[in-house]
C-alpha cells in the first residue's frame, strides 16, 4: 500500500450505540470484549446467532459516550434492526449515520508518521477530533478515519493523501485472506470462528456470556475446529456460489462468495487439502492457500 494513497470505503456505513446502558448492550451481544475500547483502542467484532453462526462483523471505535460501528453497508440495515430488536428496555440509542460520515483507508506507514500513534492493532488517535485507527484485524490493512463527509477531502489535502482505486485496498484485503465485501453470502452458512475471528482478534475466548458463545467455546475447547475460510485464487474457468470444490476427486470445501475476490470453506484439515496442488469446481480450476496468519 503506496503511503500516500487513500481509499475511499464507500461500501461501509457507520452505526452509532449510545446511550446510559451502551458499554453492557453491547458487551452481552458481541463476540469481543467491549471493555477492549476506549479512546486509544478500537477493535474487531460480531454478531452471531445464538447457534453460533456468522451474521455481521463490524469495528468498533469509542465516539463520545458511545460506540461507533463501521460495517458494511449492505449489512447495515439489517444490523440495524437487530440490534434493534435486541433492546427491549435497554436505555440505548441506535442511529445510522452512514449519510453523515466516511470511511478512508490508508497505509500502516502513513499512520506511524503520526506523533501519537503506536505499531499496535486497534490503536486509536484523533485527528482534528476524528478518530484514526489501525485496523485491529491486521496491520497489513492499514489504518482507517471515520470522518464526517464534508470534512473529508480537506482532510485527506492536509494530510497529504491522494483518493486511489478501491480495487486495490479490496485486492489487498483477499490477498490477506481478509473477506472485503459480500459478507451477506456468509450469514448463517459458518461458524463465526470459523470465519478466522481468534486470529483476526475479533473474539474473546475470557469474557462473559454474548449471543453464540456457547457453541463457539465448545468448537475452541474441544478442538473441533476443522473447517476455515480461505480466499480462493481463480486460475481459469467460473465459480458458482454454493458449488463444491474437490482435490483428487474428493471434496474439500464449498464455495461460498463468488464474486470478483472469492472465498471458500475448506476442510482445512483434511489430508486431501494441498496447498500446491490446483483444485477443481465444476467448471474452474483454483488455487487455495492458508493465510500465513493462520497457525
């Protein structure tokens, strides 16, 4: 990632959680431990189902006196209205800012020119009252600004920052094995740890009870982890979402976002899953390679 380039994330959406009973509104829902943010710490989180399965995934940046949530926006609606549900008589207050603020992204470099910033996933600073923050995922993802709309461009100016083609910061992010979009073909198809959130720091395995908590510890303490989701590399032919994915005849995973930066859940564990040797879909062939963050 170029150190003066920026990438305008306008596929994100910001929700706002505020109000008296935000720190424990969230803390009994996400998979994080909310008591992990503050005004120099952000970090990763989701929202599973109480079997323990994907719905959204989000950051989370202390604002106030309240959280902001970066998701995705096609995710956003719906994550609004559940996390709506949840409140019943919570004194909490959910707002969709998603017209009112952005999201840029940036380079690691770039952030550690800052005076305040530290070489640490989650740190947070403020620029100008805007919170900047390196990716609590990977540091490889560089650091994001949460800022309001009209402020943007003069800030990127001062900054010395120049507006860049999303392609790339996406290419990146699958390159990572990080999924960058389309993350509704993933609801309820795999477990959240599955989806890599303990190396990805999005879930803490010490805090108390949230939705999806039990099946998640029981997949983690009895080691039953065997399927995880990997990017797949297209080396020529079509993908089909949904479609099985075979090394040698047998199965080896399923095809879950199809799209321009594919990603699959393998059975990472099985002596069939080679990482050298090309796998095959119905109609592609296809490479499959274990993020290097993944022990």
């Amino acid at each position: 990632m170029n150190i003066k380039n920026v990438y305008i994330l306008d596929d994100r959406a910001i929700l706002y959680i505020n109000g008296e009973d935000a720190k424990e509104f969230l803390q009994n829902l996400i998979s994080n431990d909310i008591n992990k943010v503050n005004d120099l710490n952000s970090c990763f989180s989701s929202l599973l189902t109480p079997q323990g399965k994907f719905l959204y995934e989000f950051l989370i940046v202390k604002h106030k006196s309240g959280y902001l949530l970066d998701c995705e926006k096609p995710q956003a609606e719906d994550l609004f209205k559940q996390l709506s549900l949840y409140k019943l008589r919570s004194k909490v207050e959910i707002l969709n800012l998603s017209n009112e603020f952005v999201v840029a992204a940036f380079s690691h470099e770039k952030f550690l020119t800052f005076n305040e910033a530290k070489d640490q996933t989650g740190f947070t600073i403020k620029y100008r009252e805007d919170p900047i923050f390196l990716d609590p995922r990977n540091k490889e993802l560089g650091a994001r600004l949460i800022i309001n709309l009209e402020k943007l461009y003069l800030s990127l100016k001062k900054l010395d920052l120049h507006d860049s083609n999303l392609k790339e910061y996406y290419s990146l992010s699958h390159k990572l094995g990080i999924v960058p979009k389309d993350l509704n073909k993933l609801q309820n198809k795999l477990f959240g740890i599955e989806c890599n959130f303990e190396e990805l720091n999005g879930i803490d395995f010490k805090k108390g009870c949230y939705v999806g908590q039990e099946n998640t510890a029981r997949i983690k303490l009895k080691n039953k982890l065997s399927k995880r989701l990997f990017p797949i590399h297209v080396i020529n032919g079509k993908l089909y979402e949904g479609e099985s994915i075979y090394n040698n005849e047998i199965e080896i995973g399923k095809v879950l976002i199809d799209n321009d930066y594919p990603f699959a859940l393998i059975k990472f564990l099985n002596k069939n899953f080679n990482e050298k040797v090309d796998c095959k879909t119905k109609e592609a062939s296809i490479n499959i390679k274990k993020p290097d963050w993944i022990n």
